[in-house]
C-alpha cells in the first residue's frame, strides 16, 4: 500500500474542544527568515513560492519543490537541507512548460508525495486561449525528485461543469491513503472572481472522482471577511479521525493570509477556526502584501511550516514558522529499539468500548494504522506519520462503532500486517 511524507503528520486524537485545540496553532516566525530567496531579477527564479516539503527518511534530509518564476515564465525548482532551514537550490528547474501544449504558460504550486521509492507530483497550469483560460492539474513522476515525466494524458484533472469551478482547480493538496487517494483543490468561477476548495478521490492519482454532491466543501467568507473573495492553497494532513487544512484566504485590496479548518469526516465537512487567520502579513517586512501556505510537518512536539512570503515590490520568499503540537487521546510510548517490525494483538480483545494496539519499528519509518470493518471498508486511521524506531501504543474507542469483528492493519515502510480485534457490546 502507499505511504504519505507530505502531508499526513500527527498520530494524535484530540480530547479538546475545536476552539481549544486550534486556539495552539498560533505560528512564530523563525528569526532567520525569509530561509530562502530567489535568483537575480529576470531570473528564471527570481521569486519563489508554494513550496511542498517531505522529509525522505532514506537520505535523512528534507526535500522541497516550489514554485519559481519571473514576470511572463513559471517553473517548478527543487532545493535539499539536512535541517529545513539552510536550503540548497538545485540550479536549474526541474519541471518547466512545454510549448504547444495544455501546460505552455505555467507550471506551479507543486504537490509532491514519495512512495516506494517513486516521487509523484500533481501541478497546476494553464494554456493561454482567449477568451477562457482554464485552470487545470497536471501528473508527473520521477525516480529522484529532479528528473520529471509527465503524464502523456495530462491533465488529470480540468475545469468542472459546475459554475464555481468552471475556470479549473488552481493548487492542491493530495493524501494517500489505503486504496487511492484525495485530492483538495481550489476551484476559479472562470472570472478569478471566487475561489472555493473541492474534493476529489481517485484509486491510481491519474483518474479524479469529484465529489459533486458536497462540492466545494469550503467556500469563501462572507463579503468583508479574511477570506473573501477567494480560499484556495489548500494544505491537508489527517490525525485520527480529524482533518486539518490550511489555506490561503484573500481579502480584496488587503492580501493574502493563512487560516486552518477542521473536519471530523476525512475531508468532506470543514469548520473554519474562529480566529482566523493565524498568520498574516505584516507591514514593512518581506511579507508585507502575502502569505501562501506551503507545508506542515512534524519534529518531535513542534509544527513546521513552510510558506511564501510577498514583500511591496512583489517579491515572493520562503519562510518558517513554528507551532506547539497539541497534547491528545492517544497515547504514544516510544521505548527501547525493537530488532524487527511487529504488530502485537490488541488487549484486550474482546474490548468494550477501547482497546490499545501496540506495534514495535526497528527504524524510522512512514507508518499508517488503520481500522477496517469486515466488509473491508476503512472506518478509522490511527496512525499516518513518520515515525522514529521504538515501541508504540494507540488507543482504538470503538464508542460509535457496532459490535462486531473488525481489523487492523500496520503498514510501515514495506512491511504490512493485519490482526482482528472483536467489540462486543
């Protein structure tokens, strides 16, 4: 099955209220920023934006891709750094237009996932033919994160028939997950008027399933809010059974700022903080005019993020910023280094309404536990992070599920393994 470094991060259920819990992801800014600047001016990335970062537990560096352009050319670079914070730019970019085709004038807001070895990477662009110029997403692969194929059947995902998408997805943000993958995208009316963000789910992330009956699942604010006329730049990662996404909402005449929303449905159902936004531009400074999210991820108890900065003159950068990571239901015990990977019975079972399950990683890993009913159908996901080696234990509430057999099932790096646990009421 597939692993996520992007986007999944947290291995926590939250016991607190939405309020209290996102009330802790106020963001600090890193004193070193902006952490990575663009080329001289007229360069091919003299600004730099969007960025998406993993963190290839093979090599033991982080990785980004990003957008880069100048005034009339946008292009995909990539950049490495053993820490996230000193950043080394690849000198050339690694994804660029092709003339003559669907993506001649664009290629940017990169959203890059890394399994079994194989980058994958979803971008957005656009073909210049007045009078419409639609939005659409493009499916690229590669073997090192610098040498790029393009689908030969992009797009994989273009403009929709419903009236607030019919200008295309703009950025996305994609999460694997056992048997396929979702997809958050903003979608353009076609007049850059508004932008909502929409699902979409797809087995093989080539053929996209919108979600029509509750597209867009979020929509811009109400007239004089943060995030109206537009939300769009979506970045998602899932803990437990929550979702939480940051985007970008844009307020006419006053930028761009990020805000988080939550959903408690695997995607569908958002609520948005009531303190929105949590990080936002600030006058005098490198983010004077905009801030785009790029990537959350996870060091110990600590958030990082990556995000573009806009400055007066137009100027995009890359900043840091990080955030407490909330205390949660599930408890984690990370202990002595086990010799091989195992995933132990849960107890006790029968279990009436929790149970605890335990599993052992010999080394870091990217780790996925979910639960699945005995039709096969996911009903739960624990865990879905990297984890460092050690001994962990989750705790599963089976409070709003029926009696019956159940099974879990531990996937971390190559190695799989499922068990049956049995609630009984």
């Amino acid at each position: 099955m597939k692993t996520l470094l992007k986007v999944c991060l947290l291995a926590i259920v939250l016991a607190l209220g939405i309020g209290e819990a996102l009330g802790q992801y106020m963001w600090t800014q890193d004193a070193r920023n902006p952490i990575l600047s663009g080329g001289a001016a007229a360069t091919w990335n003299s600004n730099l934006f969007s960025p998406c970062v993993l963190f290839n537990t093979d090599s033991s560096r982080y990785e980004m891709w990003l957008g880069a352009s100048f005034p009339s050319h946008f292009s995909i670079g990539r950049a490495t750094s053993k820490d996230g914070i000193n950043w080394s730019m690849y000198p050339t970019a690694v994804l660029s237009p092709t003339p003559g085709t669907w993506d001649e004038n664009w290629v940017q807001v990169p959203a890059v996932i890394r399994e079994n070895g194989q980058y994958k990477m979803w971008y957005s662009s656009y073909r210049n033919i007045p009078p419409v110029n639609p939005y659409s997403i493009g499916y690229a692969t590669s073997p090192d994160g610098i040498h790029w194929t393009k689908y030969s059947g992009n797009p994989v995902l273009g403009p929709g028939t419903a009236a607030w998408e019919a200008g295309g997805p703009y950025s996305c943000a994609v999460m694997s997950f056992p048997g396929g993958y979702k997809m958050w995208y903003g979608g353009d009316d076609s007049t850059d008027s508004h932008m909502s963000i929409g699902y979409a789910t797809s087995v093989d992330g080539i053929t996209w399933r919108r979600d029509t009956v509750h597209n867009p699942v979020l929509n811009y604010g109400a007239p004089g809010q943060w995030d109206s006329p537009h939300v769009a730049f979506p970045n998602v990662f899932q803990t437990g059974n929550t979702c939480y996404m940051w985007y970008a909402g844009n307020k006419s005449g006053v930028g761009r700022s990020i805000g988080i929303a939550t959903s408690q449905d695997t995607g569908i159902t958002w609520t948005k903080y009531p303190n929105n936004p949590v990080l936002f531009p600030s006058p005098g400074t490198w983010y004077s005019s905009d801030v785009l999210p790029g990537s959350v991820l996870r060091r110990g108890d600590t958030l990082d993020m990556w995000y573009a900065g806009g400055d007066a003159n137009g100027v995009y950068r890359i900043g840091h910023a990080t955030s407490p990571l909330p205390v949660g239901g599930i408890t984690e015990r990370q202990q002595e280094v086990p010799q091989d990977f195992m995933l132990l019975q849960n107890y006790p079972n029968p279990f009436n309404p929790s149970t605890t399950i335990k599993y052992e990683l010999p080394r870091a890993s990217q780790v996925t536990l979910s639960v699945y009913d005995i039709l096969g159908r996911e009903v739960s996901v624990l865990v879905n992070e990297r984890k460092d080696a050690g001994v962990y234990e989750v705790k599963f509430d089976g409070a709003n599920y029926a009696s019956g057999v159940y099974f879990y099932r531990l996937q971390a790096g190559d190695f799989v393994q499922s068990k049956r646990l049995l609630l009984l009421k």
